[in-house]
C-alpha cells in the first residue's frame, strides 16, 4: 500500500531532458534515444512534431506523488501547457516520468522552461531553445 508525500518525503531529481523516444523495459531499464535541448525552425509558430520529456527522480519508496508538469517562456510567460501528473513510486524508490508530444506548436522562437513541480516547490527543469531559420533561397542561374 502506497503512503502519502509527507514533509519528510525525499525527491532526488537524477535528469530532467528532451529526446526524440524514450521507453522503459519490462524491468524497469529507462532508454533515451536522441537528446536535444535545441528545436530549429523556419515557421512563425514553431512546431515539435514529435519528442518525449523525460525525468527521472529517485524518491521515498512506495509513496503517492501528485506533480505539475509546466512548460512555458523562460521568465514564465507564454504558457505552452501545464499538466498534473499523480504517480506511486515503486519498491526501490526509482521514478521515471515519460510525456510523449506530437505537434507541439510554440508561440514563437525563443527559450522555454519544462520544470517539474511539486505542490509550487520545482524540483527538476530543462531548457528548450527554438532557434529561427531561414528557408534556403532558390539558385538563381
């Protein structure tokens, strides 16, 4: 049986990233495949067609944890979405969170913040710099 978070509850954050898949076996391996902290774009809205936000925290075993997941501008403007994520940690107190997105569609260009709260308190962040790129001009002969 799972017990509540108390004051006491301990959060270690191990990595908080942006990868292109991500998956955890049926004993528990966590694989990432293709990290990235930079999107490029050549649209007024940028878009990220398709990733995984990964955590990974080692935490009090067997304990409920009721997180928000917040992805905005860096400075907290622009909110692109915030989530609640309610989880039980495990016997050996290992955590791993996956969110897979498809389309993901941005603001604009700029460098944004996906931090992991709990309760107001972050306890892991990673950054996202989308990156303004211009479309190659046809050669002209």
């Amino acid at each position: 049986m799972a017990t509540k978070k108390t004051e006491t509850t301990n959060i270690n954050t191990r990595f908080m990233l942006f990868c292109d898949y991500a998956l955890v076996s049926n004993d528990g391996k966590l694989s990432i495949i293709g990290e990235f902290d930079h999107l490029f774009s050549s649209l007024e809205r940028p878009v990220l067609t398709s990733a995984f936000l990964v955590a990974s925290l080692t935490v009090t075993p067997k304990s409920e944890f009721n997180f928000t997941l917040q992805l905005a501008e860096s400075g907290g403007q622009n909110e692109v979405f915030s989530r609640p994520i309610n989880v039980t940690s495990g016997e050996d107190g290992k955590l791993n969170l996956m969110l897979g997105f498809e389309n993901l569609v941005f603001p604009k260009v700029g460098l944004y913040k996906a931090a992991l709260l709990d309760e107001k308190k972050e306890i892991a962040a990673t950054k996202l710099h989308i990156v303004e790129v211009q479309n190659p001009r046809p050669a002209q002969a």
